[in-house]
C-alpha cells in the first residue's frame, strides 16, 4: 500500500513541477493551478507515508476534497470560456 502513496507523490509531485514551469514561461494562470491542485494531492501522500498523524481520516480527505472542487471549478471556468455548453 505504501508503494502506491509513493508512486502517488512522485508524480503529483512531477506535474507541480512542470505547472511551476508552465507558468513561468507562458504566465497563464492554469498550470499554476493545476500545480496547486497537485499540491494539494502530494501533501496528502506525504501525510499518509509519514505516519506522523494516526488519525489523519478527517486531514487526508479535506485535502483530497479540496484538490477535486479545485479541478472541478477549474473545468467549470475553462468550459465557460470556450462557451461549449
């Protein structure tokens, strides 16, 4: 099961990397989010392969809660732009 966390933060962690550097040369907005949305999903591996909290149930799906609406909102805001639906 760790080896799953782990696999986890090393690519949620690939892809805030490459949506630091998305940003840094384009300026648009959206891959700094989605950098931040993979944040958010990272902190909650780590958490989990840290074992500091035992009971971290509540911490581990208020992140996880977080980094979806995040997703959500921003497919929301991108489908309003091209005016699809």
């Amino acid at each position: 099961m760790e080896l799953v966390h782990l696999v986890n933060l090393l690519l949620c962690l690939a892809i805030v990397v490459l949506g630091v550097m998305g940003y840094r040369k384009s300026r648009h907005r959206l891959p700094m989010s989605l950098a931040a949305v993979f944040g958010l999903f990272a902190l909650s591996h780590g958490l989990v392969l840290s074992g500091l909290l035992p009971d971290m149930g509540v911490i581990i799906i208020s992140l996880r809660v977080a980094a979806y609406s995040l997703v959500i909102l921003l497919l929301y805001k991108y489908i309003q732009v091209l005016d699809v639906f």
